[in-house]
C-alpha cells in the first residue's frame, strides 16, 4: 500500500500536501491489522509562501483494533517541504484519542520509520507518535527497527505506553515512554546521538542496552 502526493504553488500561495498509507477514523477492525508488506506514505510541497507537507504510514483516530497492530514488513513516512517557511511532518505510525489494547508489535526485520526534512522550517519524524491515548496500547520489539522518534504525548505516569524489547532492535530516534523491560535475549541499540526516556522501569531488565 502506498500513497504520495506533492503540491507546488505559485508566487505568494500556500501549498499544503497530505498523504496517508492507510486512514482508519473512526472505524473497528476486529482483529489484529497485519503488515506483511509495505505501508508507505510520501509528501513533497514546494511553495513561495506557507510550504507544509504532512505523511502518515497508518494513521489511526479513535477507534478500535481489536488484535492490534503487527509489523512483519515495512511501515513508512516520508514528508519534504521547501520554500518560505516549509514545515515537513512525517508519522510511520500515528495513534490518537484511542487505545490500542493489543498494542503494536514490531518484528524481526520490519522496520518503523518518519522521516521529516525541511529546506529551513520546522520538522517533525516520527515512527509511532501516540496522542492522547485513552488507555495502555503496549509497544513489543520482538526485532527489527524503529527510524524517527517515539513519542508519547501523555502524562507518562499513566503508564500506557510500555515497551517491552524481546529480540535484537535498532533505534534512531529519540524515544519518551512509559516503561521499559529489555527481557532475557532482548537488545536494544540506540543510535548515536538519540535519547531513551522512560517514566518507570517495573520489571527488572535482564537483556542489554547498547
């Protein structure tokens, strides 16, 4: 599954792209969503004025999944903007006012991903950006990597976002959770340069953290 979209405005006009590989607001799926191949999502804006450029992999609103979500491929966000004032906002995977019960699981070799690049403006990239959560929607790294930053946008003291790392995972991006276990066989690389932040660690990690 892809999507893109570019827009290119002409002197003193905004241009404003918006792309998403998959859009589910409001809606239920009963079952886990599976990703056994690629979800992308690619923006390009180009402008005189207001240049914006938003991307998201999977973007999800206030619904439901009942089996959560499981990565076994590719999931992916890419957003460009340049011009006056470009602003580029990308989202591998984006969850708000809701709660994923199931969570989101990422495999070995699936890889997460938001990349953001601006020519001089604002940019955000995120691989998972949770707003708002209504409940504990769990992240487990069986594998695999997470590109782009990792956010939980809530009073972490709720304790919704738990990471649970099982198998060899590579992080480059900064990270603001709830928990963390790195269990036994479990380890987490973090990039050079980039940040692991969490609230709480409740069970005694017994993996590595490099």
């Amino acid at each position: 599954i892809s999507a893109t979209a570019s827009m290119v405005s002409g002197t003193g006009n905004a241009s404003n792209a918006y792309a998403y590989g998959m859009w589910i607001d409001p809606s239920e799926v009963n079952g886990p969503l599976v990703n056994n191949g690629s979800i992308s999502a690619t923006t390009i804006a180009e402008g005189t004025n207001n240049a914006s450029a938003s991307a998201y992999g999977i973007y999800l609103y206030s619904s439901v999944v009942t089996g959560g979500i499981v990565n076994n491929g590719t999931i992916s966000a890419v957003a460009s903007a340049t011009g006056a004032s470009p602003n580029a906002y990308a989202y591998g995977i984006y969850v708000s006012n809701m709660a994923i019960a199931g969570g989101i699981t990422n495999n070995a070799g699936a890889t997460i991903s938001g990349s953001g690049v601006s020519s001089n403006g604002s940019t955000s990239s995120y691989a998972i950006y949770m707003n708002a959560l209504t409940g504990a929607t769990p992240l487990t790294l069986n594998g695999g990597s997470i590109i782009g930053d990792v956010y939980d946008s809530n009073n972490v003291a709720n304790n919704y976002s738990a990471v649970t790392v099982n198998g060899d995972v590579l992080t480059r991006g900064d990270w603001l959770v709830s928990d963390l276990n790195v269990a036994a066989g479990g380890n987490l690389l973090i990039g050079s340069g980039h940040t692991f932040n969490t609230a709480r660690m409740t069970t005694p990690s017994v993996g590595t953290l490099t």
